[in-house]
C-alpha cells in the first residue's frame, strides 16, 4: 500500500507541476483530484486496518467527495 500510495503521489505533483508550468488548469485539475481522491481512498483503507476508524471514515468521506468534484467537473 505505501507503494501504490508514493505512486499516486508522484503522479499527483506530476500533473499539478505540468498545470503550473504549461498554464493549463481546466483540462487536467480533474485528473489530478481523481489521483488525490485515489491516493486518499488508499490511505484510508491502510487507516482502516490499522485500527484507526474515525480517521479511516473521514478519508473515506474526503475521497468520495473528491470524486463527486472531479466528475462533476469533467461532465460539464
């Protein structure tokens, strides 16, 4: 899981650095909040079985959010 978690990571600051470098944020913010809501969705199951469950659920919570947002955002 830390693997998969350091991956999704490094492709968030990837994404995030070409949209600051090239200037163009309207194509690619909904990819990147997609590989946060992920990133988010990983730790919160890595919460999960740590035993940590208010944390596991606020994640949970964040991460579904971030998938509403950047769906909402690629639909329109």
């Amino acid at each position: 899981m830390k693997i998969l978690r350091l991956i999704l990571a490094i492709i968030v600051v990837a994404l995030s650095s070409y949209a600051l470098i090239t200037g163009i944020f309207g194509g690619i913010i909904p990819y990147v909040l997609f590989f946060i809501g992920l990133m988010l969705l990983v730790t919160g199951i890595t919460e999960f079985r740590e035993k940590r469950k208010a944390t596991a659920i606020t994640l949970f919570l964040v991460s579904g959010f971030t998938f509403y947002v950047s769906f909402k955002i690629l639909l329109n």
